[in-house]
C-alpha cells in the first residue's frame, strides 16, 4: 500500500484543485519560453528568408531592420561587378497599416528583387510564386487573406497568388512580399493633389531662376512627372543583398566594400546578431527575466503547499512515528506527492498550452529541448518543495500522536 496515493485519495478533491492551480502556473512559464523563442524566431525570419550571405545598406547604418537605409537602385550593378558575389538583388522593407473590410489592417511589405527573386525560399503553403513583376502578392495566412483575393493599395489592386505560414516582423505583423517596384510604390505613394503642389513648387522654384526665364520648355519639364526630370533621383531601397560565391575569399570581398565610402556591408551573421542586440533586445531580456520570475514564483508556491498538506497530516505522522515507522517512509510519503503534483501540474500545463497557445496574438514556439529543461527544473523544484514539509514532519514527536 502507497501511503502518498493513500494520502491523495483521502484529500482529492483539494490535491486536484491544488495541482491544476500549479500546471495552470507552469503553463504560463510554457508560455513565456514560447513566446521568447518566438519572438527572436520572428526577427530572424526574414534574414534567413532571403538567404543573402552580404547585406549591403547606408554608410554608417545598422540595416533596414535598426533604422532608415537608402540605397540607389543602380546599386546593384556595382555589386554585381565585385569579384566572389553573385545574385545582388534589391530589398526593400516597411510597415503600413491600412483598413481593410472596415478593420484595421497592419502588414510588413518585403519587397523581392525581381526577377532574379520570385519568392522561392519563401514557406508556401499554398498557392505560387510571384509571376509577374507588377500586381501580385505573396501575404501570410495570420494576415487573413484568402487566395486570388484583391487588395488595393495605394493607386492600384493586387492579387494574393500565394500563402506563406509563420512570415511575421518582429513586431509580431504579418508579412507581405511584392517585387521591389511595387513595394516601393506602396512605400511612396501620395495622393493626387499632393503631387500636383510638388510639380507646381517645381515649377515655381525653376521660374525664379534666369535659365527658367529664358527656356519655356524647362518650366513645362518641372511641371511633368517626376520620372521625366533625369535630375530626380528614382526611389531609393532600402538595401541591396547578395550571395557568394562558393569558395570565395569572404575577407577579400569585405576589402573591396570598405574601399566604398557610400555603404557599410554586414554579413549574415552580423544582420542576425543587430536585431537580437539592438530591434528586440529589450523585449527579449524582459521576457526571459519574466520568465525565470515564473519559476521562482513556481518553486516557492509549491514548496508552501507541501508545506501546508504536512501540516495537515502531523497528527498521522506523529502515529506512524509512534507505531515504530522508519524515517523513510514519512520521507517518501512527503516527497512522493510532491513528485506526483510536479509531474501531474507539468501534465496539465502542456496539455492546456496545446489548446491556448495557438490562440495568442505572438506566435508562441515551444520546442522539445525547452519542455526537457523545464522537466528537469520542475523536477528539482518537486524535490526542493518537498524539503520544507520533511523538515516539518521530523520535528513531530511521537508523543504528540497521543497528546
């Protein structure tokens, strides 16, 4: 005969109330691990997307991630003519938020650098890649949108031809991938009235000078789209990214960008280590130390409840004391349930994030090698627990059973 189990049975209904309060607290710290993971998973997701080995922004910048880049497009044709780097593509990366089927409606736009990048690497789960260089998308399933739906945005109508799943910023925003141009038609769109103020500030500003005077045809020029005025530059991207060669010398090529005074290369690696440092580094480290608050909070919450189910049983440890039991048995008889809460309350927890955690706004990833850790930490946490209530039981004297 279990005296533990015997214990539970006679006291149930508050071991079972007292065991889902505890698995519904080791959820939390489930959940937390899960939402930490996430959270660094989403920042990378991107970075790791594209498979760019070079990232190629501002001089003096920390990429399109950390702050504002601006890059000419013609960039790419420099890159391009470095010994050891192929496949330079643009990249251009922002945040809009729009109202869509009257609701708010936020998204990241990633602009592929077409055609060379159709979205290939991306996670399809439904649907195609881009196909064409204008009017076509490529949307997350977390943003709503369902196959061949049309969304306007700006002056004109893109059609969804593909579904990815887990394309999120680091601000937890779904992903949307356009090629280049149409990213940054997104990006710099403005309404019709205000580009008609800017082609007759224009044209106010080339009349004030003696060359505007005396040619015409330039003020009819200043006055034209923006596209027709060579001096204009066309919309910068926010970066240009490219691979290597194999075999290509990584420090020769790192040599030949230095010698650029316009433009600051990172390697993958370097990109990655920004963003965990610098964009979610402060919400990374808040949730990891909420996170070991939690199990703190776990050890000491479970220690005062063994704590408290020995003080009810001192009247019984007190006979068993009397009738001769040896201390292991009381000792087994207190560690026993709390090794049994521990593992049921862990049971509970997982079994309850399976059904919530889906359910949160973050993504929450919860992998194997974290729910082994916090086995293990659950584990000492039952044995320590138990501590406490051992040290209560072999203060009872034998006596007390009669008093």
């Amino acid at each position: 005969m279990n005296l533990a189990v015997r214990d539970i049975r006679h006291s149930l209904g508050r071991f079972v109330l007292t065991t889902v309060g505890v698995g519904m607290l080791l959820m939390t710290v489930m959940g937390m691990g899960g939402i930490y993971r996430g959270l660094v998973d989403d920042a990378l997701v991107v970075t790791r997307s594209v498979g760019a080995d070079l990232w190629i922004v501002q001089r003096d910048t920390r990429g399109p991630f950390a702050e504002v880049s601006r890059l000419p497009r013609n960039l790419t044709d420099r890159v391009a003519a470095v010994p050891g780097v192929v496949d330079p593509r643009e990249f251009v990366f922002h945040t809009i938020q729009r109202e869509h089927r009257g609701m708010p409606f936020r998204m990241a736009v990633l602009g592929l650098g077409w055609p060379a990048d159709k979205g290939e690497g991306l996670p399809l789960v439904a649907g195609r890649v881009l196909a064409q260089n204008h009017y076509e998308m490529i949307a997350d399933e977390s943003l709503g949108l369902a196959l061949g739906e049309r969304l306007r945005l700006g002056k004109d109508t893109y059609t969804v031809v593909g579904l990815t799943r887990a394309m999120v910023s680091s601000g937890g925003d779904g992903i949307a991938c356009f090629t280049s141009r149409d990213a940054q038609a997104i990006q710099f769109d403005e309404a019709g009235e205000s580009a008609r103020l800017e082609r007759q500030a224009r044209r106010a500003r080339a009349g004030e000078i003696d060359f505007g005077r005396t040619q015409p045809s330039v003020l009819e020029r200043a006055a034209g789209s923006s596209r027709a005025i060579a001096a204009l530059p066309a919309p910068a991207v926010s970066a240009v990214i490219a691979r290597l060669m194999p075999g290509a010398d990584l420090d020769g090529v790192l040599r030949t960008f230095d010698g650029w005074s316009d433009v600051t290369v990172h390697t993958a690696a370097q990109q990655e280590e920004l963003l965990l440092k610098g964009t979610v580094d402060r919400a990374r480290r808040q949730i990891l130390l909420f996170r070991v608050l939690l199990t703190i909070i776990s050890a000491v919450i479970m220690a005062l409840i063994i704590y408290t189910l020995t003080l009810d049983k001192l009247h019984p440890i007190a006979l068993l004391k009397l009738i001769g039991a040896p201390n292991h048995v009381i000792v087994g008889l207190i560690m026993q349930q709390s090794l049994i809460m521990g593992a049921l309350a862990y049971g509970v927890g997982y079994l309850a994030g399976e059904r919530l955690f889906p359910m949160f706004p973050r993504r929450v990833l919860v992998t194997n090698d974290d729910l082994l850790r916090l086995g293990g930490i659950v584990l000492v946490i039952s044995v320590l627990a138990s501590l406490l209530g051992i040290w209560k039981a072999m203060r009872v004297a034998p006596n007390e059973a009669i008093g």
